[in-house]
C-alpha cells in the first residue's frame, strides 16, 4: 500500500556521523516492529560495543572501512521522521580482485513508496557514479562476509543467522527501477531427524559410500578446537580463501575482517558440528554449521540489548537451539573429485542428529543457483530448496 506521506529531503551522512548512524539503525528496527518473520539485528553487530570490545559494521572502525568507500542516505519527512535508507558503496577490495568498476548498495529500508524509494536510489546511483563505477549492484550489506541479497520468497519464513528478512514490496520498486536479476542466492531446508525407513536407506547406503571413500583417500576428520583455536581458525582462513576464490562474488578477507569472523565462529560455534578434512594429513576441506541465534532472538525481539544476550548465552550453554545454519563449506580444487563433500555433508548430519543435542532442522545457504554439485550433495540428504534471495545489477550511465 503506498503511503501519501512522502520524504522532505534527503540527508547524506557518512560512517564518522555517528548521531545519524544511529538513526539509520534505530530506523530499521523500527521498520519491521510489526512485522513478526523479522529478527532485528543485534545493536553491537552495527554500531558495535565499547563493553564487549566489538566493531559495528556502520561505524568507520570496522575494518571493512579499511578498503572501502562508504556513504548512507536517510530520507526524512518535514517534521525530520527517518522514511528510507540506504548506503552506497565502492569496495576497493572487490573492484581490485575482479579488475572492474561495480559498485554497491546495501541497507536499503524503505516505507511503501515509490517516489521515497526512488529518490534513495537516485542518490546511490548518483554517488556511485561519481566515483567512477559502471554498475551498480546489491542489496550487499556490505560483502559477501555479511548478509546480503533481497529475499524475494518464503516470506512467512523466520530467516536463519545472517541472512536478510526483507518486505515483499522492495522486488518491485528495484524492478520498476530498471534493476535487474544479476544472481540468485539460494537456501536448503534439511530435516536433521527424520527417521523415516527411506532415510535410514539413504544413510546406510552413504555411510557405505563414505567409508570407502575415507579409506581409499586416506581422509581424516577433525571437530573445531575450543580450547586451542587457533591452529584451526589458521586452516579455516587458508582453506576459505582457496577453497572460494573462484566463486561468483567472493572477495578475500582481510586480517582484521577474519578476525572478527573468527571472534563469532569462536562465541556461538558447537565444535560438533565445524570440521576439518584431511587428506594425507594436508588440510582439504572444511564445513560448518552455526547454531540459529536468531531462533532465540526473535522471542525477546523487544527487549532491551543486555537482556537478550543473557538470553543468548544462556541458550548456548543448555544447548537448547532446534535450527541450524549450514554456512562454511569448501573444498580446495585438487580435492573436488574424490566424493569429500559426500563425506563432509553425511558427517555433519550424524553430527546434528546426536541426541546429546536437540537439533531437528539444518538451513543450507546462501548456495549460488549455478553450484549444482552442492544442491545436489544437499539433496542426497533430503534437502530442498525453499528461499531466494536475488542480487540485482543496474548499468550506470
């Protein structure tokens, strides 16, 4: 439904600005009060914490900063009420690693308004292009490390840890707008128990195939070390950078960039369910699932921040997550053809199905529509694919 009240003017700030950074969060929370599929992010993952010594991806001490060029747009009504946002974006990193000129939108929240919606671009674009880029592609908030893509299905569908929750409307604005379809990020649904005969089948018949293969390549598995991290998160970060660096839009992590995915693996991760592969004792593969946080979230989604990360805690330590999100897979190129994701994907569903947890379903995303070989490893575990989000490219003249 459109709104007859419409924006006054548009405010250009940048990630120094903290007052109207704050504003630009506080008007995405707001967006989506009513709206009951929606997980407000936590207020320390954008703004970030001084108490808890985390950087918030709004703010210009996040190290994505470092390499990138970043502007946001808050378009205000007469009285100075927040109606849209959103931020224009030229990651250096990613122009330098594709030897191209793209440049990015991201954290695009906007009242059902055409003509709101349509000025916010207009400023993006407008932006980007004097920056010299050619296209303007996203959402992207900010890079593939974050949540990015506009969910364009399975909209009564509470999304799973870092994945984007969006209105229904935003396709048709970015359509109208002359955007189109660039990629589409796909999600799995998988049943972690579901002990039905056909699927006893299934398992025994991998476990066969499985065991074959760990005996034959000489493959070895390793549960991510709590306790002594660090040489794990050193084979993680090396097999991510290789096992990635040809998919469509990754971009390598910077130090500082891991270190913070490193701080988040380490706070929510159950070691069960991380794992290394080794071939010949040489780090191959790696695959890991992360408990659903949002799944907690969303049941105090209005509380105040302090109470819903005692919550989260608590939640983690009496292991009481049903969901998971199956996030980190990779497998370095020499090591693709031996059947390890095979072995990789049936490990972690026996890992998630042990009853000493309470998981009962396993999301697989984001997954490129074009990676066949693990849409269809996922669905040799009975996985199906059930949510889109899409990227969108619009050509800058």
């Amino acid at each position: 439904m459109n709104l007859s009240k419409t924006f006054d003017s548009i405010l250009e700030l940048s990630p120094n600005d903290k007052k109207n950074v704050k504003k630009l969060y506080q008007f995405i929370v707001n967006h989506y009060k009513d709206e009951p599929h929606y997980v407000p992010p936590l207020k320390m993952e954008l703004l970030g914490s001084k108490l808890l010594k985390t950087k918030g991806l709004l703010r210009h001490n996040h190290p994505f900063h470092d390499h990138a060029k970043v502007r946001y747009f808050l378009a205000l009504s007469k009285d100075k009420k927040v109606l849209g946002s959103i931020a224009a974006v030229v990651n250096e990193a990613h122009n330098n690693y594709y030897q191209e000129k793209t440049g990015f939108f991201g954290f695009f929240e906007c009242i059902d308004n055409q003509e709101t919606a349509f000025a916010l671009l207009d400023k993006a674009k407008n932006w980007l292009l004097s920056q010299g880029m050619e296209i303007m592609r996203g959402p992207a908030n900010f890079s593939t490390n974050e949540p990015i893509g506009l969910q364009i299905k399975a909209f009564d569908t509470i999304p799973f840890i870092n994945t984007p929750h969006n209105y229904p409307y935003y396709q048709t604005f970015l359509e109208n707008y002359g955007f189109q379809k660039s990629m589409d990020l796909l999600a799995q649904m998988m049943p972690v128990r579901d002990n039905d005969k056909e699927t006893e089948g299934r398992i025994d018949r991998l476990k066969r195939f499985s065991d074959k293969i760990k005996t034959r390549f000489n493959i070895t598995l390793e549960d991510f070390n709590l306790k002594k991290p660090q040489k794990h998160l050193e084979i993680i970060k090396e097999l991510y950078q290789e096992a990635w660096k040809d998919n469509w839009g990754f971009v390598p992590t910077s130090d500082k960039e891991f270190d913070i995915l490193a701080h988040n693996l380490k706070t929510v991760a159950d070691p069960s369910l991380v794992k290394i592969a080794f071939v010949n004792g040489k780090p191959a593969a790696f695959i890991g699932s992360l408990p659903d946080i949002n799944e907690v979230l969303i049941k105090c989604k209005k509380w105040p921040e302090i109470f819903k990360l005692v919550r989260l805690f608590w939640w983690l330590i009496r292991k009481k997550f049903t969901r998971v999100r199956l996030l980190l897979f990779g497998i370095k190129e020499e090591y693709r053809m031996m059947g390890l994701d095979g072995v990789l994907f049936l490990e972690e569903f026996l890992a998630g199905g042990n009853l000493k947890r309470n998981y009962h379903f396993c999301e697989i995303s984001w997954l490129l529509e074009t990676n066949q070989l693990v849409i269809k490893a996922g669905e040799n575990m009975k996985a199906h694919t059930y949510k889109t989000w899409r990227l969108f490219d619009l050509p800058l003249k």
